[in-house]
C-alpha cells in the first residue's frame, strides 16, 4: 500500500511495506513512477520470499486537504 501526499509541485508516494518513496507532477506519472520503483526494488530477489505475487497489483490511498464549500 502508498499513501499518496501532493508536495508544492508533485506527488510524493510512500509506500507502507517497502521502503520505496518516489515522486510526480500528475498521479498519472506518481503510479507509474511507484510501479517502477517497486521493480527496481524487488529486482533478482524470488517474490515468493515476499508473499508477492508477479502480477501484483497496487493499492495507493490519496490524502487530500479538506475543502469546504461557500455558503
């Protein structure tokens, strides 16, 4: 699991059970980003071990300020 945080210019991702952090302009670019970041992380080692499947997929929560409509 990410957790998705926006920076003053990008994206940052955290991911909660790897230690991979990584960063975009778009969420777009910040998922695509995380993806790489968790292959080159995992890279050579049997994901087995890890109770990861090869197809894995990617839960990302996205924190965002509250916003409150005018009245």
């Amino acid at each position: 699991m990410f957790k998705v945080y926006k920076g003053e210019k990008h994206y940052i991702a955290e991911c909660l059970d790897l230690p991979v952090v990584t960063q975009g302009r778009t969420i777009d670019e910040v998922v695509e980003n995380v993806k790489e970041a968790i292959a080159l992380h995992l890279e050579g080692e049997d994901l087995k071990e890890w109770d990861i499947l090869p197809d894995f997929s990617i839960l990302v929560n996205l924190e965002l300020e509250p916003v409150h409509a005018k009245t």
